[in-house]
C-alpha cells in the first residue's frame, strides 16, 4: 500500500532556491519535449538520450521525465474512456426521460439537453475510436485562459508551467539517488544531486542539502501524536533502504516535498463474531453488528453533522477520526467489516443543484479513509453490492428490530458480506401489493425487491396525496397500508 508523507523545505538559502528553480524548469520542459516526441512515435530510448544532453539532466532525471510523460499519456487514454461511458449513460439516461416526459416544456428541455449531451458523446467517440486525446496543457486550461486574456503576467504562466520534480526512487542505490532523505542530530536532510564533476574514472555530482520537516500531529497538551506518526514512519523506512519517490513542489514562494513509500500491511485477522455494517451517510453512519449466523446484535447511530458544511481541511480530519472510530470497534468486537461497493461516476443527467449537492459528498472519502485504515489495521474488509439495501432495510428489518432505516440499511449490508445475499419479501408485503403473483415469483429476488418498492411507493402518493419518492414516510403509515 502506497503511502504520500508531506513536508515543506525550511531555511532554504538564495541559492538553493535559484538551483531550485533552475532544476524544476529544466525537468519541466523535459517532461512536455518527451510527452510531444512520445506523441511522435519515436523510441523511448532515443528520447531519454536526447533529453539528457538537451536539458543537461544525468541519465535517471531523463528517464523520470520520459516516465511521467508517460504516465500523462496512459492517464490521458483511460480518461478517454471513462468519460465516453459516462457521456453515453447520460444520453441513454436522458433519452428514458424523454419518454416519459408529458409537459411540452418540458420535453422541449429534455430535447435541448439531449442534443448538448450527444454533442459529447460525438467529440469522446471520435477520440476513442481514433486513439487520441484531447490537447494537455501543462500549467492548467484555467490559467491557459487567464494567460490569454491578459489577466497574468508572462512570468506567472512560466512559473505555473515549471513548478515541480520528481525523483523516482531505487532499491539498488539505496532508496533514491538523486534525493536521498537522511537523519543527523534529529533532524531531516535532502540531499539533491547538482552540477556533475568528472573524476578519472566516473562522473560525481555535488550535493545541495536542504532541512526538511515531515508533517505530523502532536498534541499541544500531552506531546503524543494524534492519529498516525507519518514522521517515524518515513525515518523507519528509510532504515530498510527501499525504494521511495520524492516530489518536490513550489507554490507562492515556499518548495513542498512529497514522500512516497510502500507501507507493510499486516495480514488481516481470522474474524470469529459476525460483521458489522456501516451505511454511510451525509449527516452520520448508520452501523449494525450480526453474528455468524446473521442474526442481529445490536446497532448504533453516529452521528456527523460538520460533514454537511464544514471546510475541506476540517471535513477530511473528521472523516478521517470518524474511519478510525469504526475500524477500532470492529477491531475491538472481532468482526468483519462492511461497507458498501459503491462506483462513483458522473453518468447520470441531473440538474445544477445536485451536481452541487454532490460534489462536496463524503461517501468517497470516507470509503476510501476506512478501508486504508482497516488494511493497516488488520481488520478483515468486505464490500457488499449497494442494491435495495435501504428498501429491504425499512420494509423488512426496520419494525421487526426498533431500527432507524439507516441503521436497518447497515444491519442488510453486514448480512450481505456473510454471504446472505438474497433477501427473502415477507409475506405481508407480497399479499398486500403484488397483484400478478405467478409472475412476480419468476422474477429474480432484486427485481421482486424493485415490484414492491414502486408499490409501495405508489400506495404512500395516495396515501398522503403527495409526491413520494422514498420510503422515509413508510412507518408513520405502516398500520394503515397493510390493514
């Protein structure tokens, strides 16, 4: 599992910092001279030998140059891709509205959208079926235009432009060659390489050295680290003498490095108490504990309010304490964890506001938080399909447990990761809302799941004589829809 520890260069003198620069500048413009020679179609090979000499970079500084520019181009290709299936699950997406769209404005709107949709899928297919990509501009597309409009200075663009460099690491030289990190007297060292200097026998390179200073979190009041102590993680790595990358980046005035190291994850533990569901959630986590067997334990509400409207640093520190929390009960109780498999693409047509609305969601962040944080734990993780888990959460274990349908939906989803994957309908429900029974039994236990969450559904419209889209209401009305 890879892992980025970042840091900051202090007591940098004026000529280190006109090394620096220099040094960015010149892998930088390697990195776009290869990325257009790669684009070319010449070898890769010829290509590190030219960027040698043109920029005056020793072998292994061509050659990361020559890599990142291909990594831009696969990167470039798989977005591609991903953004022709998204452009063509919109238009299938928008065209099933149009159908069923009655209102004359509105169909006219669908048919607007419609045809800008197309458009795109038009421009993706056209590169993919041609294997091309759009043009990269390095520096970003924003500050392109800002360039072109006047708006920043010439050297502004040529500093976003040259910004950054990056040192891949070797385990045969000791870890990295070109920045080495070290330790003297507690403190943290880079060592960069610099100008070469010819000897009788090889080429040497003198060495700029900086302070370095690792990113960690002690506590103010009692002096230990809050979370994990990345610090001693890089110092205790750097003892084996693998192989770590080092980035080194410049913004308004100060240089950032980032660390990258491979860290060891324990084997994950032989869980003997059940598992437990977590359903994730904008305002809290719904989490519900089983057996082995399946059969429900017990169930609790956490809940997380901040996430809603807190700022990006201070939502990040609470999903990140919040991930903790949950991999240390399931650690604590000898359970699996569960959690949904959710895929997060943009392919659905939906309007501004929600675009809004979910840009800033937490569901990613914080299944990507806590399954990093189960692996260097050691707890045992399983993914459970995310499909009805809320409609069979309400209608079938909801009443029956005194659960909130939150924690009714994580109580399915810990059953799901046990292998219980087919949830039987009640028969209540079946009696009540299904009128074609012979066929509804030769359908598969999800669409069964789907008949009878568009009936309900239905039921609640009339019911309350309102537009209902969720069964959030199905309690208060429970009584009166199966009597």
């Amino acid at each position: 599992m890879k892992t980025t520890v970042r840091g900051v260069i202090l007591q940098h003198t004026q000529i280190q910092n006109i090394f620096l620069d220099n040094l960015m500048g010149r892998y930088c413009a390697a990195v776009r001279w290869s990325f257009k020679r790669l684009l070319d179609g010449r070898k890769t090979q010829d290509i590190r030998l030219a960027a040698q000499g043109r920029f005056k970079l020793n072998s292994r500084q061509a050659n990361d140059t020559v890599h990142d520019a291909q990594a831009t181009i696969t990167s470039q290709k798989e977005l591609v891709k991903l953004n022709h299936a998204n452009a063509a699950k919109k238009v299938e997406f928008t065209r099933q509205r149009l159908e069923k769209a009655k209102s004359p404005g509105k169909r006219a709107k669908m048919q607007k959208r419609l045809y800008k949709e197309e458009r795109k899928l038009t421009f993706w297919q056209k590169h993919l079926d041609d294997g091309t990509f759009p043009p990269v501009v390095f520096g970003g597309k924003k500050l392109f235009h800002e360039r072109c409009k006047g708006n920043i200075t010439c050297e502004q663009w040529q500093e976003a432009r040259s910004n950054r460099y990056l040192s891949r690491g070797d385990k045969t030289k000791g870890g990295n060659l070109n920045t080495r990190l070290y330790t003297r007297d507690g403190n943290i060292y880079l060592d960069i390489a610099a100008e070469p200097v010819e000897t009788e026998k090889s080429v040497r390179y003198n060495r700029i050295t900086v302070s370095v200073y690792l990113a960690h979190k002690p506590s103010k009041k009692t002096g230990q680290v809050n979370g994990c102590n990345y610090r001693q993680m890089v110092l205790d790595y750097l003892k084996t003498g693998c192989a770590y990358q080092v980035e080194i980046l410049r913004e308004n005035g100060r240089y950032y490095v980032h660390v990258t190291i491979e860290e060891e994850i324990p084997i994950p533990a032989i869980a003997r108490n059940g598992a437990i569901g977590v359903d994730t959630n904008p305002d809290g986590l719904g989490i519900t504990r089983t057996d082995y067997l399946g059969q429900f334990k017990e169930s609790q509400w956490l809940p997380q309010g901040e996430w809603t409207y807190a700022r990006s640093n201070r939502r990040d520190n609470l999903i990140g304490e919040a991930s903790a929390l949950v991999v240390n009960i399931v650690k604590r109780k000898n359970c699996v964890l569960a959690i949904e498999d959710l895929e997060f693409k943009n392919d659905k047509s939906v309007t501004a506001k929600f675009n809004r609305m979910s840009h800033g969601f937490v569901w990613s962040k914080f299944l990507q938080a806590v399954e990093r944080r189960a692996a260097r734990e050691g707890v045992p993780l399983a993914k459970a399909p995310p499909p009805f888990t809320s409609v069979i959460g309400i209608l079938k274990y909801q009443q029956q447990y005194g659960l909130s349908n939150h924690e009714a939906a994580a109580y399915v989803i810990a059953r799901r990761s046990l292998g219980y994957s087919e949830e039987k309908v009640p028969k209540q429900l079946v009696q009540k809302f299904v009128k074609k029974k012979e066929s509804y039994t030769l359908l598969t236990n999800w669409k069964q799941w789907s008949a009878i969450n568009k009936s309900v559904l239905a039921a609640l419209k009339k019911q309350t004589e309102r537009k209902v889209k969720s069964l959030v209401s199905w309690q208060h009305y429970r009584k009166q829809l199966l009597s």
